[in-house]
C-alpha cells in the first residue's frame, strides 16, 4: 500500500471536495430501517461535496448465527469454508444498502472484498490485508457514485475468499481510507464513542473526546472491542484521522489522532478488559534459557498467541516459565509442549483457567511512577489477587480472577477518576 495524505481534489469554483470512508457496524445496519439511516449519512457527506466510501458489515448478529449454523454441522469446520459462509453476511448488507441508496436517488455500486481489491495473506480466519488496488472504486467515484464495500473480507492471491478476524470491518474501511488517502474515517457504531471504559459494564463510564493512535491501541489490544486493533494500526501507520461515532445519535464522538487535544490530562484515560484467559505453568524446566526461545519459537510455529510471560530460575536450579494464553488454545497449547516433552526438557505442566486481564491505559503514565503500585494497591484493598502482571510506558495489565473482572474495573474506573468530571490534573 502507499502511504501519503490528503488528495483533495480542487474543483473549477475553488471549491474543495474530499473523500470520507464512512464504516457501519452491525448493529447500525442491524434491520433495513437502519440500512436506510446509514443511507441518509452517507447521502449527506455526499451532499457536503465529497466522494463517500461506505463499508459495511453483517446485519445485526448474522455472522454470529452463521457460525452457529456451522457449529451444528461441525465442530472444527474447513476454515476457507467458514470463511465463506461468513462473508456472505456483509454481501447481504452490501447489496441491501446499495439499493436503499438507489431509492433515494443516489447512484452507487456494491462490491465484495475481492471486488474492491482487497488482497490478503493466505490465511484464512485472521488474514492480514497486504495489498490493496483502489482502482475500482477510485473509477466509480470518479463517475460520482457511492461505493459500498464489504467489511471483514479479502482475497488470497490464489483467490480464495478470506476473512480479516472477527471485528475485522473497521480494519477494512481503515485500510481503504488509507489507500484512497481519505480526509476522514468515521466509524458509525452503536455507542457515541469511546469511553473511558466499556459503558456496557460500568454505569459512570464517559465519553473521550480524543485519544493519540496508541492508547487506542492499546486500549483495543486489550479488549475494548469498539475498535479492531489492526484497524487502529493502519490509522497510525497512514495518519487516517478516525472518529467513532454513534449512527443514532447527532453528536460528535471521539477523535483518535496522533496529538490529540487534553480536554483533561489524566494519567489514566481508560480501563480495558477481556475474559476467557488461561495460565500455563511449565515447571521443572531442565534449561531454563534454552527453554525460554524453544517453548515460544513452538508456539508461534502452531499459531499459539502467547500473551504475559512470567520467567524464574533460582541458580543452579530448574526453573519454571509461566504465560497466558486464550482459552480456545489451551487444549492445542498442551498438545503441542506434550509433543516436545523430549525437546523442552521438563517436569509438569500446570494450567489455570478462569482469568481475566484488566489493564490501565494512559500515555500520562510515562512521566508518572508509581501509577503501577497504586493499581496494585487499589487492587488489593479490593480483595483481589493479582496473578500475572506485565506493563509497558502507557499501560499496566493485571491477571486476576474471572470472578472479579467487573469489580476491578469498577474499582479502577473509580480510583483514577475515570467517572464523570474529571477532578486530578486538571
Ligand atoms: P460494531 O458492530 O459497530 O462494530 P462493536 O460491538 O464491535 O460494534 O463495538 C461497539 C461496542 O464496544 C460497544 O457497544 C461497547 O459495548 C464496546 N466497548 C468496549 N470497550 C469500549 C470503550 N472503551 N468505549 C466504547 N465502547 C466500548
Ligand atoms: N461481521 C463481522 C463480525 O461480526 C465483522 C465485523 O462486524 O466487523 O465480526
Ligand atoms: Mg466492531
């Protein structure tokens, strides 16, 4: 892809047009009342004067329901075939919301990822975007249609349809933003933006006005779904500016860009979290250096997404390694370290399930020791153990109980003044 910004193109009056990638996300496109509201935004950017790309996803929970549908005729179905029924959710959408456009009057074009040029690695499930050939679309804007674009999907160069990994829209209008070198991708979502937590869980949770690329970053590496972390990568990586705003509601949502404006400067500017985390304990470790490189490189080699590691060697001893995984790879992580046994060199092996990771995230914590001890403090005065810790400049992930996931970041939201006004460092 190449990279670069701003294209306007200047038109005979001086006038100068743009080019806005907008995304609709499911639930915003969840019933054909909502398609045709999706239909009137895109109309109205159109009608500022600018070309509008719309990409969309399934309808509501459609791809959902469509790996149940799998799900009842296998239990661990062909992934180029999930992949194909998968993305005949968007294709539905896509279609749908053309013709809601045509109704109104506006002429537009649908097309699938490989229709849009969306190339992917060769991978299906969770495929990488790695070549994008906006000359499609670039020749239907031109014509001054609305093109509407499949989210969440691409194709292999031997032209199997893939998928980019649940979530994977966002990535998609990104990516195109980027190619097309979009002024603007707005993410139209059921939420009003991003918050300072996810307001599903946690009452007095409050809107960002903005965020840089990486607390966003890592705000959805992290689990805070409202954004696909990869989607968040390209903005970076490109300088897409993004905005996550409500497709109901008319107000401005938040701005993620690289220098955002502080309308506070919390050390803290979110609380993120994700369940379903598993520990994995190897003792008795033979050669605990050597180990470290085999256990992983293993890993890796099967796919296995190794998360918070945990390394002790006392001298002269074994020593033990202990990560967390996703649940969904426990049963495969063992089969892999039982199938090296020989190679890694070890006594036993232990695993945890039931855990969650809650992490702090706030690009103010780099010139702020000690936010890591107050987390662990608030934490405990809490009751709640923390298993597994691992930090970085702006953020600090904690493993703890499944059971406590809600109350801890309750407790966080609270103690760094997440909820409502904000009061510290004003
Ligand atoms: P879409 O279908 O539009 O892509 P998603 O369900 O993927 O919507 O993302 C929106 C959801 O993300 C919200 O409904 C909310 O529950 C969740 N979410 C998680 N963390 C946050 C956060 N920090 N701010 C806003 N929403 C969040
Ligand atoms: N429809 C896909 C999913 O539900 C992709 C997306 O919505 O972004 O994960
Ligand atoms: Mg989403």
């Amino acid at each position: 892809m190449s990279g670069g910004r701003k294209n306007d193109i200047q038109m005979k009056e001086g006038e100068t047009m743009g080019l806005i990638v907008q995304k609709f996300g499911g639930t915003s496109v969840g019933s054909t009342e909502r398609i045709m509201n999706a239909a009137e935004r895109a109309i109205e950017e159109k009608e500022r004067g600018n070309d509008v790309v719309v990409v969309v996803s399934a309808m509501g929970k459609t791809t959902d329901q469509l790996v149940g549908l799998a799900r009842e005729i296998s239990a661990s179905p062909s992934k180029r075939e999930m992949d194909m029924l998968l993305t005949t959710g968007e294709q539905v959408t896509i279609s749908l919301l053309s013709m809601a456009l045509n109704e109104k009057g506006y002429e537009s074009i649908s097309f699938t990822g490989w229709q849009a040029g969306i190339e992917t690695e060769a991978v299906h499930g969770n495929a990488r975007i790695v070549h994008i050939d906006p000359e499609k679309i670039q020749n239907q804007l031109n014509q001054g249609k609305i093109v509407v674009v499949a989210g969440f999907q691409g194709v292999t160069e031997d032209g199997s349809i893939s998928t980019l990994g649940r979530g994977g829209s966002d990535t998609t209008a990104v990516a195109l933003a980027a190619v097309l070198k979009a002024d603007k991708c707005d993410i139209y979502t059921d939420v009003t933006g991003v918050y300072t937590t996810d307001p599903r869980y946690v009452k007095g949770a409050r809107k960002l006005q903005s965020l840089s690329y990486d607390e966003m970053l890592e705000l959805a590496n992290l689990g805070a779904g409202v954004l696909h972390p990869r989607a968040v990568e390209f903005a970076k990586n490109y300088e897409v500016p993004l905005e996550v705003r409500s497709s109901t509601e008319r107000e401005r949502g938040t701005i993620i860009e690289e220098e955002p404006t502080m309308e506070e400067n919390l050390v803290v500017r979110g609380v993120a979290f994700e369940n379903a985390i598993t520990k994995v304990a190897i003792l008795g470790l033979e050669d605990s250096l050597k180990g470290l490189s085999t256990v992983f490189t293993t890993l890796a080699a099967h796919h296995i997404n190794v998360d918070i590691i945990i390394q002790s060697v006392a001298e002269g001893q074994t020593g033990s390694l202990s990560f967390s995984i996703k649940n969904d790879d426990l049963e495969e992580t063992l089969k892999v370290l039982e199938n090296n046994r020989d190679t890694l060199k070890y006594d036993r092996i232990e695993s945890e399930s039931g855990l969650a990771k809650v992490s702090i995230v706030g690009s103010g914590m780099v010139s702020n020791p000690g936010v890591a001890a107050e987390m662990f403090e608030v934490l405990s005065s809490n009751g709640i153990q923390v298993k597994m810790v691992s930090t970085s400049e702006i953020k600090v992930s904690t493993v703890i109980s499944d059971s406590s996931m809600v109350k801890a970041v309750e407790a966080l939201h609270e103690a760094f003044e997440l909820s409502g006004t904000p009061a510290r460092n004003v």
